[in-house]
C-alpha cells in the first residue's frame, strides 16, 4: 500500500472582472443649458456587470496505490476522479490495466472509459517515489499497515 501526498490541478475562481456600461441622456433639445445638462444627466444609465474569472490551480492532493500481485487500484484526488459519462466506483477504488511492475517502476492506466481512457495512466519511480496520475503530481510511501494510534 502506497500513500502519495502532491498536488493536482482544480478549476477555481480566480477572480472577476467588471464591465461598466454607460448609456448616455436625451438632450430634450429646449431650455437653457442648466436645465438640458440636468436633463441628460438625470436620464443617463450606468450598468455594471461583474463576470467571474476561473482558472486551473495546483490544490493538495492525496493519491492511494494498493498493490497484490500483479493488481494495481488506486484511490485518486477528488479532482482526478472521472468526471460526466465515465464508470464510477462506489467505494473510490479503481482498477488499473496494462500493469507494469518493475524494479525500477510502477506502471498502470485507468480503464474510466470513453475520451478519459488514456488520459489518466499511473507511473511511480520506485527510486524517488515521485508519482504522476492524471494531473496528479507527487511522492509516495510505503503506507503503514498495522493498526494506527487513536488520535483522541
């Protein structure tokens, strides 16, 4: 079992721009220039429009690798999960295909379905622990299998 801690990328607002759109008064053609002035001043629109602005951003990410045999599933970041008419898995496991284990890497690609089936392959240096998934950029470790201490 591996746990990976990096980042990934994830669609957030960044910002907002605004737009201030000003229709200019009638001048109602009569009167002195005191009164037409107030009248196109009184009969001016101002409309402000503000649009958000959202960009990829690299956000903290976990990835999970459980390893038996010659089986890989991974557990991948919430931004890596498979989005609109790909297969989901209900417990947030995934299998991998085209598993490659060698000393010096762990390979495998996720098998989501439809456009994302090549997208998301999984390759781990086992040297440096350095880990790609997706967007998903990070380093694993051996994950501790024995029973954890209660944290309260």
């Amino acid at each position: 079992m591996l746990s990976c801690e990096g980042t990934d990328v994830a669609v957030q607002k960044t910002g907002s721009t605004t737009t201030v759109k000003t229709t200019p008064g009638v001048d109602p053609g009569i009167g002195s220039a005191q009164h037409r002035a107030a009248v196109i001043a009184g009969s001016t629109r101002t409309e402000t429009t503000t649009t958000p602005v959202y960009s990829d951003v690299r956000v903290p990410a976990r990835l999970s690798v459980a390893i038996q045999g010659d089986a890989i599933r991974v557990r991948p970041s919430d931004n890596t999960r498979p989005g609109l008419g790909a297969k989901r898995s209900p417990d947030g496991w995934y299998d991998l295909a085209e598993v490659a284990i060698t000393e010096a890497q762990i390979r495998g690609k996720a098998a989501y379905g439809g456009i994302l089936s090549g997208k998301y392959r999984l390759s781990i240096d086992r040297q440096t622990g350095d880990a790609q998934f997706g967007s998903f950029r990070g380093v694993c470790d051996k994950a501790a299998n024995g029973p954890k201490e209660r944290r309260f």
